[in-house]
C-alpha cells in the first residue's frame, strides 16, 4: 500500500498541483497584505481618514451599548455586525488575484504558441483524375496509372 502511495504521490502531475498550492496560498498571502497594508490604508487617507476594515453596520448592541468606534470594540462588545469593510479588502483582493492569474495565463499562452512548430510541408497530393492520395513526389497515379 506504502508503494503505491508512493507511485500514486510522485506523478508528474501531483506533484505539479501541490508545488502549484503552495504558491498560490503564498500569493494570496502577499496580495491580502498588499491590499489590507498598502492599498487600503492609501484608500481610506484619501477618502477621509478612514480605515476599510472598520467599516462596519450595527444590527445589534452587544453587553457594552453603541455606538463603537471600531470593529474590535463591536466584537469586544459582542454586537452582531455587517462588516462591509472587510467585504470590500476581500474583493479587491480577488480583483487583483484574478488579474495576476489572468497575465500568467496570457504570458502562458504566448509561451504554449510560440513553442509550436510551423505548419510541414505537404508530404501528399490529390491525384486529379482520381481523387486518391499520392505521394507528392509521385509521376503517375498508382491508382489509374494517369501521368501527372
């Protein structure tokens, strides 16, 4: 059982999908840090000083009465909440994922054609009298005898 494990695991194709994994959460690490450090904070200078993951609904008031200045304190509080602005990280975030996903697999594509041999030469011809395949170098058809 061990070895066909083994067999099963060091496919080309498993160990391709895991290596694939493991990248893409470390990008997806980078990229929710890139929004939730650099491009929010900028964001919420421009737009009044405002961070996007303390924007937030009150439903209900926790054990401490509202109003709270910030998702911690609501939490804190246990009030039930609609964090619209932690929504907000998490769609720019996927934004920018399935925009560096989209280049890689454009990049990707370029690469895949580029590799492509160019189209051979014809190695046959249609006889005209017959319709049957010849080689191209052929002088008479082997199938009616006709001279090309």
């Amino acid at each position: 059982m061990l070895k066909e494990f083994k067999d099963f695991a060091m496919r080309g194709n498993v160990v391709d999908m895991a290596v694939g994994i493991v990248i893409g959460s470390a990008f997806g690490v980078i990229v929710k840090s890139l929004v939730d450090d650099i491009l929010m904070p900028v964001i919420g200078y421009i737009l009044g000083k405002r961070d996007f993951a303390d924007l937030f609904i009150t439903l209900k008031s926790g054990a401490v009465p509202g109003p709270y200045e910030s998702l911690a304190l609501a939490k804190e509080a246990g009030a039930v909440t609609i964090n619209y602005g932690l929504f907000f990280n998490a769609i720019t975030s996927f934004i920018i994922i399935a925009f560096a996903l989209f280049v890689v697999i454009r990049v990707m594509n370029r690469l895949k054609k580029e590799e492509e041999s160019p189209p051979q030469e014809p190695t046959t011809k249609e006889c005209p009298y017959c319709f049957t395949e010849i080689p191209i170098k052929a002088m008479r058809c082997p199938h009616c005898t006709s001279e090309l």
